[in-house]
C-alpha cells in the first residue's frame, strides 16, 4: 500500500491511498496478475455510515469486511491503514486472543470504532496510538486544519513512533509504504522512493487530488497488486474510490 | 542492481481516470448502523455475495495447495467458526449476519474479516 496525506500552501489537507493486497496468493499465469487482487476489486466498494439518516462516517471497503482499511468522518478526519510486516505479528496475537489474553483489539474493528466514535483529530490519534493491537500497523492519519497529518508506526503492543507534518520543521506532507519511515525499504520493494519523487515535483502550491492521483497511478507506485486508489478531502466532505489495474510492463509488487 | 526496469515518469493530468489502467468506479452502498447488526449488510452481500464466495473458495484453493489433505483448512474453519463467538460486538453479529445473508459458511467469512492480522508475519 502507499498512503499520502499532504498539505497545500493555504492548509488545507489532502489524503489519499493505494490498496495494494494478495502477494504470493495464486499467480494467475494467463493473465499476469495475483489472482486475490483480481478478486477483491469486484468486492470494492463506497460506504456511507449512516444513522438517522445523516452519514456517520464513509468508507472505502470490501464487501463481507466489517472493519475498515480507508475511511473518512467529513469535516473532522480521515483515516487509512498499510500494513506492517513483523516477526511479532498476527499470528502471536490471535494466539493469546484463543488463550483468553483479550486485552489487544483486531485491526479492522479499532479503525471502525475510530472512525464512528472519535469525535476530533487528537481523540483519533488518542486512540490509534493507545489501544494495545493484535497485530503490527500504519496508522495514516488527517484531519481538517494545517499541521493535522501524521503517520503512527504501530507494534501490537506500543507506539514505535508519531511522524507529523508540518510542525516543528515537518514535511508538507508525509508519504507510508509498508515500511519505517526512519529505514530504508526493502531494496526489491521500493516505491517510497519514486513516490517521493513526483511528490517533491508537485510541490504545495499544486497538491490537489488530481496531482496526487497522478502519483499513486506512477509505475512502480501502482503496480500488480493495486486493487483501488482513494482520494479524500476532509473539508470538503469528499472521497473518491477508483479501481485501478496495472498494465504490462508492470512491477509484481 | 539494475534500474527498475518498468518504472516511468511521473504521471500528468491522469484525472479524472480513464484508458487501461482505469476498471471502474466503486459502487456506493449505505449502510444503516439503525438496524439491528446482523441485517446492516444484507442489501450488499446480496449483490455481491457470487464475488465472496468466489474469494473464500480461492482462500481455501490456496489453503488446500499448502494441505493437501484438507484437514488443515477443517481444523481452521472449524477453529474459527468458535472464534467468532469470542469477538466483540456489533462485529460478532456483523459477521454471523454476512455468513448468513452469503450462505457462506461462517468459518471462512471470519478468515475473511481477520485475514489481516493473520498475514502480517
């Protein structure tokens, strides 16, 4: 996955990702492409959250998921998750949830509890950094005013880190794969690297979704396991979800 | 090692989306967090409840690819299936409403809505 939340000159936010899944799930030789990605881009779509009839929260989601990997509450934030390989994963978690050890959260239910019940940028980011996980993740994370943009590198137990934008010095804006941000990534799987690179040409007084949608369709950045690419607006109450596939030539991953 | 030898340029004017890498838009659903848990995603798994079972039954092609045998992928659905039981509600309910609205069995749709943290080792 690529994540970006980015802020233009007059501060105003802008959020969006690309939902890369299904490495090494069946390689479909025929058509040069992972075949649960293939799968799961039908299964996409657009939710509106609503109670009362008023929209609680949007989504973009996975038909029979009940959690969320990208969501929205217009006018107050926006939320995306990437995923976090560790050696401490997963697995360990639901291996002490079926022992009766119930203290940590599943990934999908925390940010759909985020996501209908935090009521500002910092209760969301409170919790997102807080609540113990079963499993290791990036928290992406924007909200409604300049400054409120922020990656939380999570293991299953603790905070590892809190990257901010444009506070203290920050970036303008800051950009997640599936790696901590402060090393390098993997050598065979860099797309923080290109990613950045048409960032920086975009600059703040361009950032828009348009701009942004064309770095996230940049090869190597959409690549063959890309499902979908989802823009947000905070302020504008606006998210868009698109399903995208990958041409040859293209990268696996 | 070698340039990446299927990267490019970064893109221009691409939005709004459209040419081959462009396969739609999303469809949009609402979901009515008013009614009772296990009828919230009734009118979306009826829609795309032959897409899911397509998935679930790839999950277990590839399951069964690693097990031959098939008793591993029993063990687990049935494994999982008494999971649910054990998660929080309105999910618990969620989820025993999607297997039921999919006719998919309750195991796999489980698999399905903690296939993450599974995945991140």
């Amino acid at each position: 996955c690529t994540s970006i939340v980015a802020e233009d000159k007059t501060g105003k936010l802008y959020h969006a990702r690309n939902l890369d899944f299904g490495l090494f799930l069946g390689w479909d030789v025929k058509n040069s492409s992972w075949t649960i990605t293939e799968e799961l881009r039908p299964l996409t779509v657009s939710l509106d959250f609503q109670r009362n009839n008023k929209t609680v929260f949007k989504s973009s989601n996975f038909a029979g998921y009940v959690g969320m990997v990208s969501g929205m509450k217009p006018g107050i934030f926006s939320l995306t998750m990437n995923e976090r390989f560790s050696i401490d994963g997963g697995y360990i978690g639901i291996f002490q949830w079926i022992l009766g050890k119930r203290d940590g959260m599943w990934m999908g239910f925390l940010t759909r509890a985020v996501l209908e019940n935090s009521t500002s940028y910092e209760d969301a980011k409170d919790q997102l950094t807080k609540t113990k996980l079963l499993a290791p993740a990036y928290f992406i994370l924007g909200g409604n005013r300049t400054g409120q943009g922020c990656v939380i590198t999570r293991s299953r137990l603790s905070t590892l880190d809190i990257w901010n934008i444009n506070t203290n010095g920050g970036p303008w804006y800051v950009l997640e794969t599936n790696y901590d941000h402060w090393e390098d990534p993997f050598v065979l799987d860099d797309r923080r690297t290109p990613a950045r690179r048409c960032m920086d040409r975009i600059t703040p007084e361009n950032i828009s979704l348009p701009t942004i949608f064309d770095v996230l369709t940049t090869k190597p950045v959409l690549n063959k396991l890309t499902v979908s690419t989802t823009l947000i607006s905070v302020t504008d109450s606006r998210i868009e979800t698109y399903l995208l596939g990958c041409p040859d030539p293209c990268n696996p991953w | 090692l070698a340039k990446d030898p299927y990267a490019e340029e970064c893109r221009n004017e691409s939005y709004p989306p459209s040419g081959p890498r462009f396969k739609g838009n999303a469809p949009v659903y609402i979901i009515n967090l008013d009614l009772p848990p296990s009828k919230r995603w009734d009118q979306l798994i009826n829609d795309k409840k032959v897409q899911l079972k397509t998935l679930t039954d790839t999950m277990r092609g590839i399951m069964t690819a690693f097990f031959p045998s098939g008793k591993v992928v029993h063990i687990l659905e049935k494994e999982l299936t008494l999971l649910s039981a054990t998660l929080p509600y309105p999910f618990r309910e969620e989820i025993e409403g999607i297997a039921k609205a999919s006719g998919i069995p309750l195991g796999e749709i489980v698999m399905f809505n903690v296939f993450y943290e599974i995945f991140t080792v």
